[in-house]
C-alpha cells in the first residue's frame, strides 16, 4: 500500500504527532488532510473483507489499564477464610448483586457490580512488568525484539487500519500521565501500545500531559504560534481556488477537498475536533465526580473522545511521582497502605464515575469498558516469585491468577467469570488466557476471526488472536 504523506513514510515509520502538527499541514502540503485519505481509503477495504457484517454491538472501548499489577486478593477476589499471610488486612464486603463480594476499599463500585462482568480466573506464564502488557494489549505474548515494528498491534491500532473511526479525531488514543523527574516510567517501555507491523500511521495518539493540571493541552492539537484561525482560513481559501482552476476536477479532487475540510475541523472546531481536549468545557460538578487526579481527568477525558468518535482510549495508570520500591500498582511493599491510600480510592471513584456518565448518556450499550492490569499479585504476603523480590508487608508479580473487570456492550452484568483457587494462586475453573479475552473484545467490535491485515512488508497477518468466550455475553 503506497501512504502518499511522505516519500520515506513505510521505511521511517513517521510518528503520527509530527504529521498531526499544524507546521506540517503548511509546510509538508496538509499531511493530515493526506493521512485522512489514506485512512479512508483502507476502510473501503476493511469493508470489503468483513462484508460489513458486525456481530457485537459494541463501537468503541475504554481501556482502564492499572499498569503495575492490582493485587486480586485486595481488589476483586477476596479470601477471607484463607490464613492472615494469604487474605491480608482487608475485609470483602457485600455488593449489589448478592453473592458477589469484592473489597472493602472499593465501595463505589461494590454499588455497581449489577453493571459489571467479573472476570476471576486470568493467567498467563509472564512475570515481566513491560514484556506482559503485550498479552492484554494485543493479544499475543511478547517479541524478543526491542523494534516497535516488529510487536504485534495494539487493539486500537488494528481498529484503526480496519477504517474505524474515519472522522477527524485519531481513531486511537492512549493516556499517559506522567510527573516530571526521575521517577522511572516503566510503562513507557512497555509492549503492546503501538501498531507494530501495521506501520507508525496506526500509532495511537500518546498524550502524556496530565489532565488535572489547569494548563493540559495536546500540543498535537494546537495551532502554532505562527498561524491563527484566520490564516488557515484564508488558505483554505486559496486552496479551493486553486482546485476551481483545474479543468476536470473529477470526484479524486472532490474527495480530497473533504479530506482537508475534515483536518481543518480538527484543528479549529471547539466540539468535535480540537474542542475534545477541552476539560473546561466540562460542568465543575463532573469533573470533581471524576476525582481531580491525573486518573479520574484520563478517565473523563476518555469519555470525552469514545462519544465524539474515537474507537479507543487507553488510560494508563499514572507515574505519581513516588520514588520507591512500590510504584503505580507495583506494591513489592506498602501492599497495603498503597492499596488503601493511594491506588483503590482513586480507582473506585474514576471507574464509578465512568459508569454512571456512559449509562445517563446513553453509551453503555456501545462502550466497552476494561479494567485490569498486566498481571496479579504473589499469593502470600512478602513471598519472592521475580527478581525484585517482596517486603515484608508486599505482594511479588504473580501471572499464575489475576481478575480483569469488563462493563457494557454486549457483555453480562452482575456476572463473575471463573473462579481461583482458595489462595487465588491459580484457576480453579474456566481459565481465561489473555488471547482469548482479547478475541472477545474483537468479537464484541465486530472483527470476524479470520479477520487478516498487512503488514509493512504486505504480508497477510491474522490480528484477532484465540478464540471469544461466548460466555461472557449476555
């Protein structure tokens, strides 16, 4: 497939935040405009292999992800009847769905369970932070190889090459949230984010700005300093006048007259464009039901983008700043002040929140929401599974058994998928492999199993993974 935005494009693997800037649309001849039909151009083809069938009503999905690993033990699946080194300090309590119990610091969204599919019996063999991140953000394990062209697709990427999302947003998103210092930000090296072998068009937009300070921008999304509104205009102006001169303009040139009136949206419309990013525009009320954080603004930001378009958005949990053993969901100790202080308060709130927005306007039906992390946590307190080991009052990387929370779609509410064993070490019925989970989201997408896309050399490469678990559907 020839990608006219730049000659080297398909070699160099342009980022997409260099094409997006508004410098490039004056000086490298409306790139975006350009990108835009390439992007149109795939969905006709994306059609003509799916026939235009989709069999999950779903359309757009919010991907919570708590990088660093939850513990399952103090989230999702309690043992309370376990030893004290295995149920740790917290209590489960009962939740709106009687017989489903989850913890005690999740309260919010114990009220809530009636809209959630709870999935207990998780597993894969990983126990590397940025290698097993790929299992549930593509489906497919980790790459040895440290080029992001040669990782498997994120979701959103293969959503976008499918011709999803054809208006002037990205069709992908992802939210990363970082404070500034030396803090290691391991989820940045993290597999699984980007489009691998479907090339650098379908990367995700990455903002990594956090949406809780008062000055959040998307630079991608800004005019420069040098051109204003009024001088797009007029050459938008001078483009049309340009193309009235051409003899026969014919329906190529028609076509790309949209294509550059769709990134100038973009680029000045305070509703569906640019105006997304606006968190202003949002009531004070909502944004403090969100929580005034750099996950519950991710969160709220992401509804933001699912209603106008966006096929997915990917909210990371934030790098906060902590320089100690225990960041993110990365507890090897403070396991339980962090899951009490720090991390399930902030979780609770975003994710309720959400909830409540998606159903009042409508958009739970069509929006998948996803809540998990890359891997659990050991089942004993202070027990050593990785090299970097467990405090006394820790929980270690543990792969063997974790809980992922699905709501909406097409999904069952008020449900619990599979069930660990006494210590949640490991299933005790209907394991759940991340490749399969992921083959349920496409499969609520409406991406066929034999779905098949090229890769940068053109070669035809299957990008939904295992098989759905009908189960899960409603």
């Amino acid at each position: 497939m020839h990608w006219p935005v730049c000659p080297e494009f398909r070699r160099t693997a342009c980022q997409r935040r260099e094409i997006l800037r508004l410098g490039g649309l004056g000086m490298l001849g409306l790139g975006l405009p350009e990108l835009l039909a390439a992007r149109a151009a795939e969905t006709a083809a994306a059609k003509a292999v799916t026939n235009g069938a989709s069999f999950g009503r779903a359309t757009r999905c919010i991907f919570l992800f708590m990088w660093g690993g939850p513990s399952q033990l103090e989230t999702w699946d309690p043992k309370p009847d376990a030893p004290v080194e295995v149920r740790g300090e917290f209590r489960p309590i009962a939740t709106a769905v009687p017989g489903i119990r989850i913890s005690e610091h999740f309260p919010r969204l114990a009220q809530r369970t009636d809209r959630l599919c709870i999935v207990r019996s998780m597993t894969h063999d990983n126990a590397d932070h940025t290698k097993s991140t790929s299992f549930l953000l593509t489906g497919e394990p980790p790459v040895t190889s440290t080029d992001r062209r040669a990782q498997w697709p994120n979701i959103g990427s293969a959503l976008a090459a499918l011709g999803r999302g054809t208006g002037a947003l990205p069709p992908v998103v992802q939210m990363r949230p970082t404070v500034p210092g030396d803090v290691p930000r391991f989820v940045e090296e993290s597999q699984g984010q980007f489009a691998g072998w479907l090339g650098g068009v379908h990367d995700p937009l990455t903002i990594d700005d956090d949406p809780a300070l008062p000055g959040y921008r998307v630079p991608d999304m800004e005019l420069s300093d040098q051109l204003s509104i009024d001088r797009l205009d007029d050459r938008m102006r001078l483009l049309a006048r340009l193309d009235r001169q051409i003899a026969a303009k014919g329906d190529a040139a028609a076509l790309q007259d949209e294509f550059r009136r769709r990134a100038f949206d973009l680029l000045t419309s305070t509703a569906s464009g640019r105006g997304a990013f606006d968190l202003g525009q949002e009531p004070d009320a909502v944004r403090d039901r969100y929580g005034r954080n750099p996950h519950g603004q991710s969160v709220l930001q992401a509804r933001r983008l699912v209603e106008r378009g966006v096929p997915l958005v990917t909210v990371f949990w934030p790098n906060d700043g902590i320089k100690n053993v225990s960041v993110y969901w990365d507890t090897h100790s403070r396991n339980f002040i962090d899951h009490r202080e720090r991390l399930m308060p902030v979780a609770d709130i975003a994710f309720a929140a959400l909830l409540d927005d998606l159903e009042e306007r409508g958009l739970l039906d069509e929006t998948i929401v996803v809540w998990t992390g890359e891997f659990g946590r050991t089942p004993r307190v202070g027990q050593v599974n990785s090299d970097a080991g467990a405090g006394a009052d820790g929980r270690d990387h543990w792969p063997g058994c974790f809980s992922t929370v699905l709501a909406g779609g097409p999904f069952r509410r008020g449900h619990v998928h599979g069930a660990s064993d006494r210590h949640a070490a490991f299933p005790a019925a209907d394991p759940v492999a991340p490749r399969d989970l992921v083959a349920t989201l496409y499969h609520a997408l409406g991406v066929p199993e034999g779905q098949i896309l090229p890769d940068l050399a053109g070669r035809p490469q299957f990008v939904r993974p295992g098989r759905a678990i009908t189960a899960l559907f409603g």
